[in-house]
C-alpha cells in the first residue's frame, strides 16, 4: 500500500516517511539512564554536607550520654561511699555545734 501511496504522488519507493513519535521515544535518542550511583549523587551530598553541618553536637550528646549512662566501677563506688559519709560527718558536726550551742544558751 505504501509503495503505491508514494508512486501516485512522485515519490522514489526508496523513500521511507519520517515518524517524529520514533525519534522522541527512541533508545537511540534516549538520555542514558547512568548508574545508581551517579544518579543519587547530588541526594547523598546533601546528606553528607547535612551531617557534617551537626556532627558537633551530635558527638558532645554522644558523650554526654555515654558518660550519664556508664555504670560505676568498684573505686569509683567506694569513693562516693566516702565522700558521702565525710558529707554526712561535716552537717552532722554543724548540727551538733548548733544544738550545743543552744544548750549553752538555754543553760545562760
């Protein structure tokens, strides 16, 4: 049916009709599709340039948090058992000064 389309108007039967609809979707014209990993390039800069900005603080709450969440040795038990007992005897001394010396006030 071609051939006979393109005699009757003048046409060399050689001559093939060009489809604009071919060449837009065409693979040959096609934009590469590239590899993942270029493809999600600018994603994971973003993301990395993101940390960077607030590794700071994240590693001064990692700390923090580590140090809030570690449990105490022996020594470090024993010397907080010290510390407040030596705590204990210094109010203990203050109040017992206190109330003496209100019993030598009340004996005045």
């Amino acid at each position: 049916m071609l051939k006979t389309y393109f005699e009757k108007a003048g046409v060399p039967w050689i001559y093939d009709a060009e489809r604009p609809d071919v060449h837009a979707t065409s693979s040959y014209n096609r934009k590469p599709k590239g590899t993942k990993f270029r493809n999600n390039y600018e994603t994971r800069l973003a993301t990395i340039r993101k940390n960077l900005s607030t590794m700071d603080d994240r590693i001064l709450k990692y700390r923090t948090d580590r140090l809030t969440n570690k449990r105490q040795t022996i020594d470090e038990q024993q010397m907080v058992a010290v510390q407040k007992f030596l705590v204990a005897e210094a109010t203990g001394s203050q109040y017992k000064h206190h109330s003496a010396a209100k019993a030598r006030q009340a004996q005045r």
